[in-house]
C-alpha cells in the first residue's frame, strides 16, 4: 500500500480550543508578539517543539503505576538502565532529569578555559553549557549542511577533514572530547551517516580524543541510515543503533525527544575517572545517582519510550510525516531546508520575505502571521536567536528559519493537511508581512522573553 498509516489507534484525547483570528490577534499583541509568552491553550497546533511533547503509549501509562519511588537501589532505575544499554551499551549511567543536566555535569567536569569542543553542531544548550566553563564551542558540519538549497543525503555529517585541521591547530591536549550531534538539530534536523561516524571515530582515535554523541534523537538518525545509506536497508534499526554507539566513548541524551517521554535524560561514558566526578557532581546538583532529578515512574516510562522508539512502523510513520509536510510546501512554491530533517520543517523566511531585511527578524514576523492565520506556533530560529552579539552588536544570522517541529504520535495527518493549508495562505500573502523590531530585550537569550512589535507602529 502506498498509504502510510499512524501505526496506533487513539484512546484518550485532548479538545483543541478552537479561536478566530480576532482573538488570535488580540493574543499575540498581549504577548508583545512573543510566541513564547503565549499561553498553550490559545494554540491550535503547537509545533513549538518536539521536545517533552510526545503522546505517550497505553504501555507507557500503565508503566508509570509500577514505578518504585525508593531514595536508592530503585528497581525503576535498573528497569531503566537496562533498557538504555540495550541500545548504548557504556559502562556507566547517570540519569539526569534532561539533556541539558547531562550536560552541564559533562561539561563542568571535563571542560576548562583552555579547552575546545568540536562538534558537528552544538545545540543551543550545548553550546552555553561548553561556554559557560569557558570552554570554546567550534562547529565544524560539511559545507553542504550551512547551505538551506543544497540537496546532500547526510547534510549532518561532520567535515572530516576540518576536524582533522582543527585538531592540528588547537593541539591534542587542548581537546578534552569530540561530539557528534545526531541528527543535527541546529543544522535542520539532518542525519548523520553511520560512513561519517567511523570517520569521525577513526581521527578521533588517532589522536587519543574521547567521541561523545549528543543522542537526542539516535533513533531517528538510525531510520535515515536504513533508508539512504548503502549496506543497511536489510538491517535492523536496533542494530544500526547499537554500531552507531559501538563507535562511542559516551552520550548526552534528552529522553524529552527520542525517549517518548515527557521529561528524562541521561550522561552515560566508558571512563571511569570521569564518571565517579560525574556522579559526584550529579548528587550535588540531581539527586542520588540510581534517579537523577527523575521520580521512579519517569524512568519506568522512559524504559518502555525506548522499546518503542526503535520500532520500525512507528519510524516509517514518524519521518514520513515529517517528509509529508516538506513535499506539500515544496509543491506550493514554500522555501524549506532541504531535504527534510526528522524533527521538523523549517521554512526559509528569508526567502519567503525578501522584503524584510534580516535585521527587521523574517523569521519572527512569519511565524507571528502563521499563529495569527491558523493559531500555529512555531519557532523563529535567525536572527532574533542569534543575532545579538555578546558586545551588543547586532547582525543577521547565518540564516533566517522558522522551524515547525512535530510532537510525536500527536498530530494527525489531517492537522498537518491544515498546517500546509495556513502556510499556502499566508504565503499567498507574503508581500503584506511587515518587519519587527525589539521593543525590550534582555541581555541574553532574547527571543525567549523580548518583547517585539511591527517597525513600522
Ligand atoms: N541537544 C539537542 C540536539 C537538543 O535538541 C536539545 C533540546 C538538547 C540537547 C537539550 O535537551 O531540552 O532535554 O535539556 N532541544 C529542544 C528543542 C529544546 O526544542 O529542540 P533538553
């Protein structure tokens, strides 16, 4: 059949409160046009992220009652542990209550003022996270993945070659470890070949660096393995899983993505020096290491999330969805990032506006309209991200998106059908959107609490 279904049936549902645009509009300008400041309850559909947004299966639900609330020694955490190293098999585990913890403590304990971390992208958290040490954050993706109309099968990868370069230059013992981030959320969501691990893998243990992988969404960078890189379509997801990790000295990881849960997280690493600092510091800052900052039931529902996760039917729905959105746009003339990532489409508001300069923020102007048209939420990612400089400077961004990231099992694709609609229409009217400009900003991480408003009011 060339249908592909949602492989569940749903049994319990949340009402969608339906609004008109009058009231929408009215919303977003008492949110000074911060869709952050939003409530939830005034969204029709909610792309804001995929992170912590996942339906929970029956399974899971049913899980969470066996959960053991015990301080130490909790049989929810050895349920847990084992359904993490059935997939990534390091020695050690640290639940942390999600992936930002985990790396906070990562970094806190190898990272100093004289280090670098190359990555292929850092996420944003990953990046304050390497900073706030001190530490420097390089990212060194392939050319291709910089470049939102280039077509590349893995536009994650890592350029090897510059790796190798940086390496040189920076000096060995400046390096405490390498990441990989899979698939490349900053990057648009795109995979990275199990070709371009081992690659990465291969330098990394010419000079002795350690190779840690953010594993957000290991699962669905697993799914695009199958599906494009040559030698794997005969083989089973949780066996490209298990090489991809095979080829790793640790992982940071988000159980609010790839977990199918709504909250969870977990360090995990083969050195053991490091892991007892890590521990250590996990009890100062989480709590005791057999929960982390997680209750019992959490980790019961992140164990069954990761049986689930692997499931190949719920795979080849979940990246079909996603590539079902991305074709509908393309077929409407809506510039996207191509190909489509696993996570998310994002929409190219640079060039969806190119009336609106980089520096009047396209991306949050479209994603303001986007909400006022159809009570979508998406997310600027551009300028009004990243364009403030810590001198207070101002540029634009490498590039101006709007990411439209869906949650997973929770939309149907009748609501996608409806997100396309909204987006045709509004890029019918295009020429209409205005720029933006701050009205109040803070000093750091602006776009979450700044107040914005129409330049031209
Ligand atoms: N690494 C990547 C690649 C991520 O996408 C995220 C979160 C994190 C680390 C941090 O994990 O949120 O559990 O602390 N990404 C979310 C997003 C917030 O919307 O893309 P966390």
């Amino acid at each position: 059949m060339k249908t592909i279904i949602e492989p569940f049936r749903i049994k319990s549902v949340e009402p969608i409160r339906m609004t008109t645009r009058e009231e929408r509009e009215q919303c977003i300008r008492e949110a000074y046009y911060n869709l952050f400041t939003l409530q939830s309850d005034d969204v029709l559909i909610d792309l804001l992220t995929d992170s912590g947004t996942s339906s929970m299966s029956a399974r899971q639900w049913g899980a969470l009652m066996t959960g053991d609330e015990s301080y130490a020694g909790s049989p929810s955490f050895y349920r847990f542990k084992s359904a993490v190293k059935n997939l990534m098999p390091f020695k050690y585990l640290i639940p942390t209550h999600q992936g930002r913890a985990a790396e906070s403590i990562l970094f806190t304990v190898v990272a100093n003022e004289t280090h670098s971390i190359p990555n292929n992208t850092h996420f944003d958290t990953t990046r304050a996270n390497v900073e706030s040490q001190g530490a420097e954050a390089v990212d060194l993706v392939i050319e291709e993945g910089r470049n939102p109309e280039t077509e590349h099968p893995f536009k994650g990868n890592m350029d090897i070659a510059a790796l190798e370069r940086f390496i040189e230059e920076r000096g060995v013992e400046n390096i405490p470890l390498c990441m990989l981030t899979i698939t490349n959320n900053s990057g648009g969501g795109q995979p990275v070949s199990m070709e371009n691990i081992r690659q990465t893998r291969e330098v990394c243990d010419r000079y002795g660096i350690p190779l840690f992988i953010d594993a957000c969404r290991f699962a669905e960078n697993a799914w695009f393995i199958k599906m494009r890189e040559p030698g794997y379509q005969d083989t089973p997801v949780v066996d490209i899983v298990r090489e991809t990790f095979s080829y790793a000295d640790g992982c940071t990881m988000s159980a609010k993505k790839d977990g199918l849960a709504n909250i969870g997280g977990w360090l995990a690493m083969n050195n053991e020096e490091w892991a007892v600092e890590c521990r250590n510091r996990l009890i100062l800052t989480e709590g005791f290491s057999t929960y982390g900052g997680l209750s019992g039931r959490d980790l019961e529902a992140i164990a069954v999330g990761l049986e689930e996760v692997v499931d190949e039917d719920y795979l080849n729905y979940r990246i079909a969805s996603t590539q079902y959105v991305a074709t509908h746009f393309d077929e409407i003339g809506v510039p996207i990032m191509k190909p489509a990532g696993g996570h998310a489409v994002y929409i190219d508001a640079r060039r969806f506006l190119p009336h609106i300069p980089p520096l009047q923020y396209p991306g949050q102007s479209l994603a303001v309209e986007l909400y006022k048209e159809g009570g979508i939420r998406g997310c600027e990612i551009g300028t009004a991200m990243f364009g403030l400089r810590p001198d207070g400077k101002e540029e634009p961004a490498h590039m101006d998106l709007v990411r439209l990231a869906i949650p997973r099992r929770m939309y149907t694709q009748a609501h996608m059908d409806y997100v396309i609609e909204v987006v045709d229409q509004v890029f019918t009217n295009r020429e209409n959107l205005r720029g933006m400009k701050f009205v109040r900003q803070p000093k750091a991480l602006r776009h979450f609490t700044g107040r914005f408003d129409y330049v031209d009011h």
